[in-house]
C-alpha cells in the first residue's frame, strides 16, 4: 500500500503524488471503499481516484535513485525495437507504454531517433506516429527520472544524453587502446 505523499507511477498518466487515501466524498460513492486520491505531476488541474483494493492499470512506486543511475548506464546496451510493419510497430509502442517499464521507453526513444534520422537523410519526415509516441515516451521517462533525480524533466533529459555521451566515449577509448 502507498502512502500519502508517495509518488507513483500511475499508467499513461505518468507520476503522481498520492496526495490522500480515504472514502470518496461524492454522490453514490461507496463509503467503505477505500481510494487513493492521486494529483497527476505534469497535467495541471487533475485529479485521479484509484480503489486502493484493485487497480485497474499499472501503478508502481518511482524509480529509486539508485535505479535510474543503473538504467542510464544500460541505456547504451539496450537493443532497439526494429519491427518492420507499421501497424506492429506501432502496436509494440502502445504496449511498452502501457506497461510504464522504462526500458521500454527507452527503447522506443532510440528506435524511434534512429529512424527519424535515417528518414530525414533519406529526404524523407519523420512519421507522425514516431513523432507522437517518440513524445509520449520522453515525456514519461524523464518524468519519472526528474522525480527521482529531483530535478526538472529538462534536466533529467541533459542530465541522461550527458551521462550517455560520456560513456559511449569511454567506450570509444577503452576500444582504442
């Protein structure tokens, strides 16, 4: 059980802050049942209400900062996601999103910046599906990264493609020699 204050993965919604847990005050809202009250940390003026007892959809405590430093360091063994087809493709973004697992995000991230620059040397524009769920997963995995991190999501994206370029550099060097 969350507590309040935590923050939590709650699906497509990103990280929230469980802001209460109780009985909803509404009209025909079952007293007994217990809720977290979540405020969603990058849509304003939002407010999701998830029984306590069965969630619907994934929600997991934020990475630890521990974590996120051990996923930025596998950022440059992770394999992307090459599906040919479209319609798969686009099927296989989806799900990794639903599943909220930042590897997956990742993955998309840089298939979806791989293809975007072949596209572009091609003479061709990036499609508009890369183009949203490229958006969709950078705005989910730095989310979560700037909470953990504590900083902003623009920082935690500084913050990643700095500690990235660097040790593609070391690995670069450690060839080398």
């Amino acid at each position: 059980m969350f507590q309040t204050g935590d923050y939590v993965i709650y699906g497509t919604r990103g990280v929230c802050k469980v802001t209460n847990i109780g009985a909803l005050d509404f009209t025909g809202a079952a007293k007994e049942k217990l809720y977290y009250t979540l405020t969603p940390c990058y849509t304003d003026n939002s407010t999701v209400y998830v029984p306590v007892e069965k969630v619907g959809v994934v929600m997991r405590p934020v990475m630890s900062r521990e974590e996120v430093m051990e996923l930025i360091d596998s950022i440059p063994e992770l394999e992307e996601l090459w599906i040919r087809d479209e319609k798969s493709r686009e099927y296989a973004y989806k799900e990794a999103i639903r599943a909220c697992d930042n590897r997956e995000l990742v993955r998309i991230i840089k298939t979806i910046y791989r293809r975007s620059r072949s596209r572009m040397a091609a003479g061709k524009k990036t499609t508009v599906s890369d183009s949203k769920y490229y958006r969709i997963a950078e705005e989910n995995l730095y989310g979560e990264l700037a909470v953990s991190l504590d900083m902003s999501r623009e920082e935690a994206k500084q913050f990643v493609e700095a500690r990235v370029r660097e040790a593609l550099k070391q690995t670069e060097s450690a060839a080398v020699q």
